[in-house]
C-alpha cells in the first residue's frame, strides 16, 4: 500500500561553482605566450517543479538530502569548465515551501510552476579573464564559490474548490465516488480513509474539484487522530461542505453534536470563517436515516445552512447538491481578482548605498565588513597564493573599504573580519593607499599575509604604541 506524506524536511545543496584556471600558453619558439587558464563552470541549482501527475511527497521522506552537481574547474588552453547539472525535484500541486522557522518561502501552484530552492556557486574566472593592461599575466585564478545549502519544509496543501468535512464513517468516500469517477477505499469502519481524496465534477458548464478530507474527530486541531495532519487540505477550498451521518450507530452521536464539533475544530484551527458552508444528510435511504433528516432539518435551516439530503447508495439528491456546488465554486471564481500581467520591479540603490558596511565588534576587538561584495570576492580568494591576496585588496581598496575603515576609527595593526561571525577571514589591517602590485617585492609576495595577531596581542600592542607616543611627548614638552 502507498503511504501519503504530506509534508518532510528536505535538506538541498546547489553545487559548487569550479575552480578558475591559472596557466600559461607554451609551444614552440613561444615558451610564455600569455595566460590561457579557463573559467570553472557554475555549479547546477537545486529546482522544484510542479508536476501534476506526482500526488505525495513520500519521495523526499524516505530520500531528504538532495544535491546538484558541481561545476567542473577550467583548464588551459582557455578551456572553461563544464557547468554542473541542475537538479529538478518534481512536487505536487499545491505545495508550499517554507523555511525551518516556518516561514513561506514559495507557494506552487499550477503545473510548471518552478521555485530555486537552492542556486548554484558562480564558477570562478581563470587567469586569462583576470588579465589586463596593468596585470598582464596574472598567476592566479579566482575560486569557485560554494552552492547554497540548508534545510526547507515542504507541505502539500490539496487544491480543491469543494471539501468534504465530517467524522469517520459518515459517508465521505462514498459520496465523492458517485460524484465523481474518484474511486477510494470504502468501508464501515472508522478512519478507512487515510488519505485525502480528489474528485472532479461536472454540473453543466462548470467543472470542479472535490476533497474528502479525513480523519475529523474531537480534539483534531490540537493533534488527536489524523486531523491535524490533514486540516491544511481544506485551506484552499472555496466551500466546505458538512457531511452528517444520520444513521449512525453510536448511541452517544447525533447530526447536529457532530456539526457543531467538526465547526469548532475548524474555528480553532482558524483561516476558515470566510468560507460558506452546505450542510449534506447523508444515509436517508435507511428508514431511520430519514425520520432522524426530517426531524433535523428544520433545525439546521434555522442556523442559515442549505441542507441537502441525499444517499449515495441510492443516488438520489446528488444532481441538486453537485449543482448547488458549481454554483458556489462559480461565485468564488468570479470574486477572485483577475490576475495581472506579471511587472518588473525596478528598486535603484540610494546613491550613498557602498555596498558595504563597516562596524566596530567590541566582544572581538575587530572591524567587521559586511557586504555581498566584499564577501564573495573572500568566497573567491585563494590565500595560499600571495598574489591572489593581492588582487583582493585591490578590489577592496577600489570598492572603498579602506576608506571606511579609516572613517570608524581603524589603526594600522587592528583586526579586520570580512564576512559573518562564524565564517569570516580576520587579518592586521595595513592602512595604504598603494595595494595590489604596487606592494608586491618579488612575484607572489605581499607582506600583508603576516598572521593575524589574537585580539589580547593587539590591544597590548596598542597600548604599547600610546604609551611610547606618550613618552615622546614628554619628552619634547618637558613643561
């Protein structure tokens, strides 16, 4: 037997953008004939697809980790590297996307509806990219940036106009199968329905669909039986519809106990006071069954509900009841505003917008630079090359961090951390306006790459430093 899962924790990986390539050109008579490193490829994105013909998402319970391929890195001979495969994870109509904190990330509706769960790293760029009139023949290459990871929830919420709402047994199942060509598992049982049910049906020229929603007892909002897991499926019906067992055998029921509690189960659960609501007597082709209608009817028609009493056993009172339906589903349709053609959204960054931000870190005694640039070219920087470094304080300097840092009170000698507290590059910032080449002494080397001193070093440093300048002072103001 298929098992229905209706919502999982997935975890996805994008892949790693490939390495760039740093080479140089070589044949006969031309021994350096210039850079030639390729590009790395981009790393395949992490994509869910709607897909109509996938009902459940029992794929993903029993498989959670999903990974797309890496990029390939660049070679020589200015070959770039081949981009990684995206990975497309088909889902079901009507699936919601959230993040661990429960907040909605997509909602996918309709088939081919897409959402990039996971993007690819960028593919870092060879040496023969990164080439220019004034570093001609660069002997590095920038590193692939790492594919986006993390946890998502998905929950698939069912896509009907019509939801069939009342406890086990009432004949849920039973009147969706004569409704419609749906065929569920039918029994006098409790909870024989262990799964949502879709139906379509059709009443002259409207065609919709219809949900049996099962598992409905006392206490289902607060998690008892199956309702809680199967409430979200009655979130996008336009109407729900109570179906009342009016033959039942439990001495304790009776139609209209049940009603008003199927109606605060649905009232705690919240989201569904706008929807109308019919009320269908089901089971009136036995003898008590229709007494029991009769004598409840008029009470249930004092309430504001139109009750219909019908037998799925017997067919009878299911022509009204599908037309009185189209009708609702109708009205919705036609109070849904019309959908506008999708609009780009032009936002302009403010024009004293850096990019970028500097802050002092008390806690760790260090300037932190946060910014999407200035951590991606970290992401990018290969800091076992010297000249590579190199080019990364060129681009910060251009970018205007060094004089940031400046602005917020940085001395030679203070700790600079680029990037988030748990992953972030610190190093003893060297204030100058020179970087890049014009700090290197021989090729590769650059005598910024000195280790970082400990936070304790540097202020017993500083206070070396004012000290000393304080000696001096006295020294030359005796008085």
């Amino acid at each position: 037997m298929t098992t229905f899962v209706d919502r999982v924790e997935l975890h996805v990986a994008a892949g790693n953008g490939g390495h760039g390539c740093a080479s140089v050109h070589r044949e006969k008579f031309k021994p350096l004939g210039g850079p030639d490193g390729g590009n790395g490829g981009r790393g395949g994105d992490v994509i869910l697809v709607v897909d109509q013909a996938i009902t459940t998402l029992l794929d993903y319970h029993h498989s959670p980790h999903r990974k797309a391929t890496n990029g390939q890195p660049g070679a020589g001979d200015n070959r770039s590297g081949k981009d990684g495969q995206d990975l497309v994870l088909p889902v079901p109509d009507g699936t919601v996307v959230l993040d661990k904190a429960g907040n909605v990330l997509a909602d996918l509706v309709g088939q081919g509806t897409t959402y990039i769960a996971g993007q690819g790293g960028r593919g870092g760029l060879g040496n023969a990219a990164l080439s220019s009139a004034r570093r001609k023949a660069p002997g590095f290459a920038l590193l692939g940036e790492p594919g986006e990871a993390g946890d998502i929830v998905l929950e698939l919420k069912t896509v009907a106009d019509v939801a069939l709402v009342g406890y086990p047994s009432a004949g849920k199942s039973s009147l969706i199968s004569v409704l419609s060509a749906a065929k569920p598992k039918i029994a006098d049982y409790p909870f024989t329905t262990l799964v949502p049910n879709l139906g379509v049906v059709t009443a002259g020229s409207t065609v919709y669909t219809i949900a049996d929603v099962p598992g409905l007892i006392p206490g289902a909002s607060q998690g008892r039986g199956l309702g809680l897991e199967f409430l979200r499926h009655v979130e996008r019906c336009s109407v729900l519809v109570h179906v009342l067992d009016t033959a039942t055998l439990e001495s304790d029921r009776d139609p209209v106990s049940d009603l008003d509690i199927i109606e605060e189960e649905l009232r705690q659960y919240g989201g569904l006071e706008d929807r109308p609501r019919l009320v269908v007597l089901n089971k009136i082709d036995i003898p008590d069954g229709q007494d029991l209608a009769d004598m409840i009817r008029p009470e249930l028609e004092e309430r504001g509900y139109q009750v219909f009493e019908v037998s799925a056993v017997a067919r009878t009172g299911l022509k009204e009841l599908s037309y009185a339906l189209a009708g609702i589903v109708g009205e919705a349709r036609a109070a849904k505003p019309v959908e506008e053609a999708t609009r780009i959204v032009i936002r302009p960054k403010a024009v004293d917008d850096a990019g970028f931000t500097v802050t002092y870190d008390e806690a760790e005694d260090v300037y932190r630079v946060r910014g999407e640039k200035p951590e991606r070219w970290v992401r990018q920087t290969d800091f076992n090359n010297d000249e590579a470094v190199g080019y990364l304080a060129d681009r910060l300097n251009r970018l205007g961090v060094e004089d940031q840092l400046m602005k917020a009170g940085a001395r030679a000698g203070d700790g600079v951390a680029i990037g988030a507290e748990d992953n972030a590059v610190v190093f003893d910032w060297e204030p100058t306006m020179m970087a890049g080449a014009e700090m290197l002494g021989r090729r590769g080397e650059d005598h910024r790459l000195e280790a970082p001193r400990p936070a304790a070093q540097r202020r017993r440093d500083r206070e070396a430093e004012r000290d000393e300048a304080q000696r001096e002072y006295d020294e030359f103001n005796p008085f």
